[in-house]
C-alpha cells in the first residue's frame, strides 16, 4: 500500500515512516521543514498546498500534523483547520484512501471516580472550556474529521503520553521546579505510548478496513504507576529529588483557586482530575482488532531514552 504520513518530520510522524517502510509498504511524506523523511516528500502546509498531487495514488492516509505548542489560534489553525482541509480533500477523491487520525487520550472526561477504568466507551470532556488548549483542540479536531467523513473508512487512534528517545517528560507526573519534581500521588497507571509502539498502531488501522469511523486506544502494554515511572527517570539524572504531593490536595485547592479569573492549568480541577487522578486504562480493542504487540518494552524503552 502507499500510506500518505503527514506532519512526517515530527516526533511521531518519523516514527510513522520508519514503521510503514518496515511494514513492507510505500511511504509519501507531507512536511513543512526539515530533512526529507523518505525519497517521496512534499514540502507544504496542509493549509494552503496541493493535497490532490498528495493524495493522487495513495491507499490510506497518518494524519500525524497538529500543533502542540503556541497560543489557541495557531493550535487551531495548524490542528483544526487543517485537518477540515485534509478530510475536504480526501473525500473529493474518486477513491477516498482510509485515513488514521492521530488524536489524543486528553479527550476524555475528567468528571470520573478515582480508578475507573478509561476505554473506547469511556465519556468525552463535558466542559472543554474549563481544561488546556491542547484538549480543547484535540476535541474539535476529532468532530471536524467525523464532521467532514461521514461515509469514509476513519480510524481515530487515541494516543496516550508518548514518550521515546528525548522525551520522557508528560503532564502526569507533576510539576518539574529545577532539579526537583513536585510528583501529584504516586499510584495510578501512567497511560504511556512508546512512539514505535504508537507508530505500528497507526499502520496497522492504515491497512486493517473499518466501517465508517471507528476508535481504538493506543497504548502500551506496561503502564507503570507514577511512582515506578519517576523512578526510573531518576536514572537519567533528574529528578534529583521528587516532593509527593497527593492528588486529593491539590484537586481540593483548585477547587478554590481555580474560581480566580485566569488560572493556570493545573489551578483548575478538571485538569488536575485529567492529569493526576489514579486511572487505569484499557487497550484490549488495539489487541483484538488490530492485531497489535508491542516493539519495545518499558525498561528497555528509559533505557534507550535516558541514554
């Protein structure tokens, strides 16, 4: 199959070629900047290129292109907007290629009890308004691609915290001040995607057909608790100290500052809920329907990644 990878040249992305090619297929790449991740690269923003060259021949599209960074407007411009371009353009195809949208694990609900366990079934946020920008965009790419494909094949592969060579950092731990972590609890899974792990699993729904749209969990097999996760972190050289906060304390003071105009993140409850709650996570859908097994485990995977 030739499988279309946009946003190629980002950390996921990358991963995405490598895993289509050793797959045994044909890889064409979208990127804005940067080193060409295969001999059949485009150059371009999704905003305002050619996608019918892009798309001519292609089989099924990685849609892996969003912002993670920058104010609303650019998140939504760069995450939103582009991917109602893409779809637009997919579905004037005369053959509309399966398309794999890489969405997030941040969509779902913060208003749970402690310990539920988060699946497919799991409800969305209620109240987008009240968490971070990165949720809130996450939420609008996913009902701009169902919005724009009601007919087509769709998987949205909703990605745990990636994490891989130079990145081993994510929301849930806590707050970093220095060589210090203020940890937030030290029970609750970790809902950790290694990015190779994550990159098979985006090929596997580019070749495996779906009926309309369909959702699956991507996540690894070993999510460690945060305190296991720190753990080994500390490895690496950092943190040097970790400072256990329980979560319970800092939900209850967000409770009360969080009324304050303006609050940060994590001075609103529903983020810290989303963050820092005790949950487990179910990923038996990405097992059963797409046959998927992990390429790399954890230990060896901080290995890698703190070396």
């Amino acid at each position: 199959m030739r499988i279309l990878i946009t946003g190629a040249a980002g950390f996921l992305g990358r991963a995405c070629v490598e895993a289509v090619v050793a797959a045994g297929h044909i890889p064409r790449a979208i990127v804005r900047g940067g080193d060409a991740p295969c001999e059949d690269t485009q150059r371009g923003d999704l905003a305002d290129m050619d996608l019918d060259t892009a798309l001519a021949e292609v089989d099924a599209v990685i849609h892996a292109a969003a912002s993670l960074e920058g104010d609303e407007a650019q998140m939504q411009r760069d995450t939103v907007a582009a991917t109602q371009r893409l779809m637009q353009a997919v579905s004037a195809q005369t053959m509309p290629p399966r398309v794999v949208l890489a969405g997030s694990m941040s969509v779902y609900g913060a208003d749970c009890a402690p310990n539920t366990l988060i699946s497919e079934a799991s409800p969305l946020e209620s109240r987008p308004a009240l968490r971070d920008a990165y949720t809130r965009t996450k939420l609008a790419q996913e009902a701009a691609a169902r919005a724009a494909c009601p007919e087509g094949e769709m998987w949205i592969a909703r990605i745990g915290a990636l994490y891989g060579p130079g990145r081993v950092w994510n929301g849930h731990l806590g707050v970093g001040l220095g060589p210090a972590l203020i940890q937030m609890g030290s029970d609750g899974e970790v809902p950790l995607a290694h990015v190779r792990n994550a990159a098979l699993a985006l090929v596997l729904a580019a070749v495996t057909p779906v009926s309309g749209c369909e959702v699956v969990n991507v996540l690894d097999d070993e999510r460690p608790t945060r305190a296991a996760y720190v753990a080994a972190m500390k490895r690496g050289g950092w943190p040097k100290i970790a400072l256990p906060v329980g979560w319970r304390v800092m939900s209850a003071a967000a409770s009360v500052l969080g009324r304050l105009p303006r609050a940060p993140g994590l001075l609103r409850k529903p983020v810290v809920n989303a963050r820092l709650m005790p949950l487990r996570y179910d990923n038996a859908k990405l097992h059963d329907r797409l046959g998927w097994s992990p390429v790399v485990g954890f230990d060896a995977a901080m290995t890698e990644a703190l070396s």
